[in-house]
C-alpha cells in the first residue's frame, strides 16, 4: 500500500492510497486508488475508490453546526451493512446534539444511557465513562473504563 500527501498544504491529510492485492489461486490481482478531499476545516469531504478506472465506491459526508459527520446519501455507495440508518447514519438535532434516531436514550444531564446498537453505557460518580455493555439475545460482552492519574517526577 502506497499514501500520498498534499506537501502543500502541510496538514498531514492522506489525499491518496493505492492498494495492490496480488492473485491468489484463481482470483485475480487488483490494485485500488482511494482518494480522499477535505473541506478547508481540514474534514473529510468525499473520498472514492476506483479499480481499473470503473469507480467501486463513493462516500460523501456532510457536517452539522456542531462537528458531527453523517453521509450524503445522495452522493454514496451504500451497502448492504448500512442498512440500519439509527446505527450507521443517525439523526442528530442541532436543537441540543443529540441523536434522535431510534434506540438512543440520554439521561438528564445529557449523557447517552443506550444506544441503536443495544449498548448501555454507565458513569461514575465523577460523570465520566466507566462501562460498556453490549446485551442481544445470543451475544453480551462487557467494556470497562479505568482511570489512571500520573505523575511524571523530573529530576534537576
């Protein structure tokens, strides 16, 4: 895999990766060219890929008042694993920032209790994240947040 930089605008933004797959068996190699373009906020705007000049994919996003980015779905590819909007292209309200597609749940204060994807977050009593569980009838797993403070001591 090869990426490329825009060197003149000096922000580190990839605008170019081409991946080459070589053949395996009796499936053919390919090489992919991704190309990524940003609005001047330095976010990703577009981004393609194209293998043997026919166009494979296209995701375009678009961005609200706060930051949050969705997809134009006008302007993208959307596969079948997107077909789950409240997970993958939620509504967000500019009214407070909060997602309004269904499944998610906040708390008073704002934080996200639940979400789309049946995830139930929990706060400490410092209101930070502490915990991640993920409930479906054949699946629950668990995530959990530790926060470590340090101090770094130099010596003179």
């Amino acid at each position: 895999m090869n990426s490329s930089i825009d060197g003149t605008k000096n922000n580190g933004n990839i605008v170019q990766q081409v991946i080459t797959t070589p053949a395996v068996g009796v499936n053919a190699g390919f090489t992919a060219t991704q190309k990524y373009y940003y609005v001047s906020l330095n976010r990703i705007d577009d981004s393609t890929e194209t293998i043997s000049s026919t166009q494979t994919w296209r995701q375009d996003f678009t961005y609200d008042r706060y930051g949050n980015r969705n997809f134009n779905q006008t302007n993208t590819t959307m596969p079948s694993s997107f077909a789950t909007p409240a997970i993958t292209n939620p509504t967000i309200t500019t009214t407070n920032n909060r997602i309004t597609s269904s499944g998610y749940n906040y708390d008073a204060s704002g934080k996200p209790k639940f979400d789309a994807s049946l995830r139930k977050f929990t706060y400490d009593a410092e209101n930070r994240f502490v915990e991640n569980q993920f409930v479906s009838l054949s699946v629950c797993g668990k995530q959990k947040m530790i926060y470590i403070r340090v101090k770094i001591y130099l010596q003179t």
